[in-house]
C-alpha cells in the first residue's frame, strides 16, 4: 500500500493555528474547573480575540517542528492501514505532551497537560485531514 503524501500545507496551518486552539482548551479548562453550575458567557469573553492574534504568531514558531516531525513519522508509517486512522494520529499527537510532562513535577498543572495533549491532538487531527485529502494511486 502507498504511503500518504507529507501534508505541508497542512502543516502549517495546524502549527497558524496552535496558539488559539492552546487558548480555548486552556481557558476551557480553568472555566470548567472554577465555574460551578450552568456556563454564562459574557461579554468579556471578547478580550481573547486580541490574545488570539498574538498567540497565532507565538504558537506558529512554537508548533511548527512539533507539527512537522510528528506528520513525517507518521507518514512514514502510513503504509500500515491503523496507521492511516484518525484514532492513531489522535494518539500520537496526545502522546508528546504527555511525555513531556511524564517527567514534570505534577504540581497542580493539570489544565496546561490538558491543554497541551487537547492542542497536539487537535493538530494532528489537522495534519491527518491535510495529507488524506491527497487522492492516492
């Protein structure tokens, strides 16, 4: 079975888009852990548009060589057809945060590892759709 094609448009827009993808699944999860009873939305939830912008530029050159080596590796793989599934680029895009913090000292960071896996995941959700849209021969 052919491998998928390396998906560098892809890419870089899962690496453009990290930061605010990092910022909602961060700020999702401190809403969630300090609002007790039903979600009210108000109007200062605005103010992340401005954080968003400059997270764009930051995330970029933070995501780009996480992005980049994870979809090569995984499209080196891809000949194994488990491989070529949503499910395993979803894990392997949890798997290097996770890591990560396997060896960090686990002082109340729980919503930044959740943050962190739910960003490389969803990026790698983003590399995955941009190297299967490629029609194979």
């Amino acid at each position: 079975m052919d491998r998928l094609p390396f998906p560098s448009g892809a890419i870089a827009a899962a690496a453009f888009f990290a930061g605010p993808i990092f910022l909602f699944w961060l700020g999702l999860a401190f809403y969630v852990q300090f609002t007790p009873g039903a979600i009210a939305v108000s109007p200062g939830v605005f103010l992340i548009i401005p954080a968003a912008l400059v997270a764009m530029i930051f995330g970029f050159f933070l995501a780009i060589l996480p992005c980049a080596i994870g979809s090569m590796i995984m499209v080196r793989l891809s000949g194994n057809p488990l491989v070529r599934t949503p499910v395993a680029w979803l894990a392997a895009g949890f798997s290097l945060p996770i890591a990560a913090f396997w060896f960090w000292s686990g002082n109340g960071d729980e919503n930044l590892l959740f943050a962190l896996a739910a960003t490389g995941g969803t990026c790698a959700l983003i590399c995955r759709r941009g190297a299967d849209s490629y029609q194979l021969d």
